[in-house]
C-alpha cells in the first residue's frame, strides 16, 4: 500500500512539474518582449539590423554568439528586439537537459522534474528570458558549462575536458561579465595538474585560447585591425570601470548602502522574489528547514567556487543599479537550496516547494504579459514628443538611445554638462522652438551645482521597475526663463 501511494506520489509531481514547464516556456515564447528598453537594448537590436561594433551595433565586445541567434529569428520575425528575445525563449530549451542531467545527480526522477520547474519557473528569469537582452541566453550556455565542468572532472579523458573549455567560448561571446565562471576551468586544470602534470595543462590552456580566438578574431577583422579592435576594448573598460558601469570604483553612495542594494534589493526583493512579499515568506520557510539534515551539494567545492566567483565580481564590478547582473547568483542559490530540501525531504518540504513552484508560473506568466504589452517610460516619452505640434528640442540622458530607436522626428540631444546646454539651448529658443529636459538631465545639472529652478515639470511617465530599473520613472521639465518665448 505504502508502494503504491509512493507511486501515486511521484506521479502527481511528475505531471505537476510536467504541466509548470509547458507553462513557462509557452509564456515565455508567446510574450517575448518586442521593447528596446534601455541602451543596451537598443544596441542589440540595431546589431541585428546591421552588425557594426564601431557603431556600438551593439557595443563592445559584440556578442557574437546572441547576435547570431537574433539575426537567425529575424529571418522570420522582422523587428529586430523581438527576434532577440524569441531567440532567448527558444534557445532557453535546450537548459532543460542539463538541469536534468545535473539534478539527477542529486535527486530521483520526480523530485528532479519538480527541479527542474522550479529552476526554470524563476520569476525574475523568466522576465529576462523574455526580454532581448543576452543574459536570457548566457543563462542557458552557463546551464551547459557547468554539466561540462562536472563531467569533465568526474571522467578525466582528454576529450571530456575540452567540453568545458568549447562550452566557455561560447558563454563570452554571449556575455563576457560572465568571465568569473572561469573559476571552474581552473579547478579542472589545479585537478588536472597534480594527475597529469604541467604539460596537460599548458596544452589546455592553448586551446582553450583558441576557443576564444574562434570569436574574437572575426570581430578583430570587422574593425580593421588589432589597433581598432584594442581602442575599443579600452575605452569600454575605462568607460565600464570608472564611469557609466557604476562598479564599486565610481559608486558615491556609502559601502553599506551598495551592499543593502546588492543584497537586499537586487538578490532577495528582486531576484528571488520580484517584490512579492508572500514569495518571500516561503523562501524564508524553505531557508529555515535548511538547519535540518545534511546535503553533500551543500559542502561541493565547483558550486561554492563559482558562485562566490561571480558573486564578489557582480557585487564590485557591475552596476548594483541593474539587478539583471545578480542572475546567477540567483539561480546558483537555488540550485543549492532545492538539491539540499528534496534530497530526502519530507512531504512538508516538497509541499512548499511545489506552492512556490506554483507561484512562480503565475507571477512570472503575470510579468512576462506585462513586459511586452505595457509601454516602458522611454517609449511613453518618445509618444508624447512625438504627439506635440509645437516645434520643441529635448535634452536626454540615455533615454536619447531609444528615441532614436523608435525614430521619433522631434529635435533632441544627449547632453551632460549645463555650459553646452545653456549655449544650445539658449539658441534654441531664439528659434521660437520649446526646449524640454528628462530628469536625469536635470540631476546632472543639480550635481554639477547649477540653480535648476528654470526647470518646470510637466509631465511624468512610469512603467513597472521589474523590467526598468534605471528608466521606469522619467519626469519631463520644460525649460522657462526670461529669454523664452
């Protein structure tokens, strides 16, 4: 009797897990988002019109890989955003075996699948899967990479450790931040040094130089040369490290503060829970039945390594703005907390994994709808210029990238320091034309120590800060002094 509710058992989970998957993945596909919402979206999409990296089309290191994908889509779809995101909720399949492969390490067959769901079912995932940006698909490369890793350490032969090394090629030309992930690799080699010696290991090293060399060198070509290519790389590296990327290097709010906004913010509000609170209770259940029973994937070396990795660089390298940077780090927690709950969990604790699994699919089924039908703030901005009669010149921050985007026809301009403004500006209105400012422009103008009481808001757009952390909240103001019309 006993066997047979077992049986009765798994296979509900089975068709729980089942039924959550086709969910997801048709959520994802049907509402794959047709929106360039920020800079780097824009850039993206405009590298699948036409590829040109000196154009930032998209901008360094060019994402080959991603691009390629887009470009295959776009073949059938023709706006170039979507192709992007379609690319990133087809492609994100192919995750499913080596989750599978991965969990059923840990796990039996039907606590494995409801695994595997619950990995995918990631609200905060979801929503970046369906957007077109190249996390959706470096989340799958990682996925491969790391059953590679796993692998090529449990086999030893030589072929085994190529897997690993092709696998990584592929992640940086899809998303070079993602670089901390060599972590593993250097495991692979430290176990392979101490077996088979230094020469193994130089001659890994070589062609794992190669790999790398299969994607870097086309782009080399495509700007002319290795002097292009490096003044490129430079300038994105100063530009990353020491002003927009808004690393640890450039923050100018407190150290408790970033780390309140990486932790709290980014990690556990957003990532885990995309600010629900009830998510976040039943995450907090889960966590304290983790005080109970031991789990050996909890005491694993590969993932304690590469998700501190990654991690610490997320946390002192990337922009605590964007909590799109903390995926991993997300999906790498998970991935420990339902191996070490289901490995012999009670029916307490795949219960509510399997009501959080439920949630997921909603909420994320819920935001992914959202995200490509609601108007992000920039594109409302762009409406509105677009829908004024009056001759106008609007001054941007980053929002400029995406009103060149959708192609609207008023005059604007980026701009970042108030003595070009007032000079452009100034002419501007000699012109009887209307001169607007986004707020961002306005902040700079207030951190450089100028008076902006000139300035008079007008008009404000909002959109869900899930999906526009940066530009989910733009104030237009109109300028007005004594020279105005």
């Amino acid at each position: 009797m006993q066997n047979k509710q077992l049986c009765l058992s798994e296979k509900f989970y089975i068709g729980f897990a089942l039924l959550s998957l086709i969910a997801i993945l048709s959520f994802r596909i049907l509402y794959s988002s047709a929106f360039a919402r920020s800079w780097d979206a824009v850039d993206f999409a405009l590298g699948v019109q036409s590829y040109n990296l000196l154009d930032m089309q998209p901008h360094f290191p060019g994402y080959p890989y991603f691009i390629l994908g887009g470009m295959l889509v776009n073949l059938w779809v023709e706006d170039p955003a979507r192709s992007l995101a379609l690319w990133n909720s087809l492609f994100s399949l192919s995750s499913l075996l080596p989750m599978w492969f991965i969990y059923r390490r840990y796990l039996t067959i039907s606590k494995a699948l409801i695994a595997v769901a619950f990995s995918q079912s990631i609200p905060f995932l979801t929503i970046i899967i369906a957007s077109p940006m190249s996390e959706g698909t470096a989340f799958t490369i990682l996925w491969w990479y790391i059953w590679g890793l796993m692998v090529a350490l449990e086999r030893g032969r030589y072929r085994y450790d190529l897997l690993p090394l092709a696998l990584f090629s592929l992640l940086m030309g899809v998303r070079l931040s993602y670089l901390p992930f060599c972590v593993g690799i250097l495991l692979l080699w430290y176990k392979r040094l101490r077996e088979k010696g230094l020469g193994h290991v130089l001659e890994q090293a070589g062609i794992a130089f190669l790999f790398q060399f299969l994607w870097v060198y086309p782009l080399i070509l495509s700007v002319g040369g290795i002097d292009s290519f490096q003044f490129i790389a430079t300038k994105f590296v100063e530009g990353h490290f020491t002003g927009w990327g808004g690393s640890i290097a450039t923050e100018q709010a407190p150290f408790i503060t970033r780390v309140w906004t990486f932790i709290w913010t980014n990690i556990l509000w957003t990532g885990l829970s995309v600010h629900s609170v009830l998510i976040l209770i039943l995450y907090g259940v889960l966590v304290l039945s983790l005080f109970r029973g031991p789990s050996s994937v909890l005491y694993e070396k590969l993932w304690w390594s590469l998700g501190t990795a990654y991690t610490f660089w997320a946390f002192f390298a990337q922009n605590v703005d964007k909590p799109r940077h903390i995926l991993p780090t997300v999906v790498i927690l998970v991935i420990l907390l339902l191996v070490h709950l289901l490995k012999g969990g009670g029916k307490r604790k795949i219960g509510v994994v399997s009501l959080l699994l439920l949630m997921n699919t909603g909420i994320g089924g819920y935001y992914v709808h959202k995200q490509a039908t609601e108007l992000p703030a920039t594109y409302q901005l762009a409406n509105y210029v677009e829908q004024q009669s009056e001759p106008l010149k609007i001054y941007t921050w980053e929002e400029e990238r995406v009103l060149q985007y959708v192609g609207v026809s008023k005059s604007f301009q980026k701009i970042q320091t108030y003595a070009l403004f007032k000079e452009d500006a100034s002419n501007q209105l000699k012109q009887g034309k209307t001169v607007y400012v986004t707020d961002r422009v306005v902040q700079g103008f207030i951190q450089q120590g100028m008076d902006t009481t000139d300035f008079t808001a007008v008009k404000k757009f909002t959109s869900d800060p899930l999906f526009d952390p940066v530009y989910s909240d733009i104030t237009l103001y109109k300028w007005v002094t004594s020279s105005s019309p």
